[in-house]
C-alpha cells in the first residue's frame, strides 16, 4: 500500500539473492589484503610520532598556551 514498504521489501529480498553484506566484505577484504606483506615490527614508534607533531604545530600550541 504504501511506498516505503514496497522499498523495504524488495530490499529485504534483495539481500537473500544477492548473498550476505559479511560474504561481500570478506572477499573484497581478501582481495585489497593479497598484495600487502605483514609487517614484523612497527616502522614509527609513538613517542617519536608525538615529537615530531609538536614540532610540526609548535605555533598553534603556543597561542593554545598563551589564551589559557
């Protein structure tokens, strides 16, 4: 009767010929996840990381210190 539910309908029987959204995204995972090596040690540590962020902003952290 009404067209929101003429939607949600073919919707729902959307889903159980085209197959579950979990199938899908699993494939696609495996797909883009093939060409990549695991990675044995972290390439950038934390604390380095914070460093070089203050560094990089060390202007805006000053006026942020400044207005308090």
């Amino acid at each position: 009767d009404l067209p929101l539910e003429k939607m949600y309908r073919a919707a729902r029987a959307a889903r159980i010929y085209d197959g579950p959204d979990e199938v899908h995204r699993m494939t696609v995972a495996r797909q883009i996840l093939r060409d990549y090596d695991p990675v044995t040690e972290p390439t950038e540590l934390i604390a380095t990381r914070r460093a070089a962020a203050r560094e990089h902003f060390a202007a805006q952290l000053e006026l942020l210190s400044i207005d308090r």
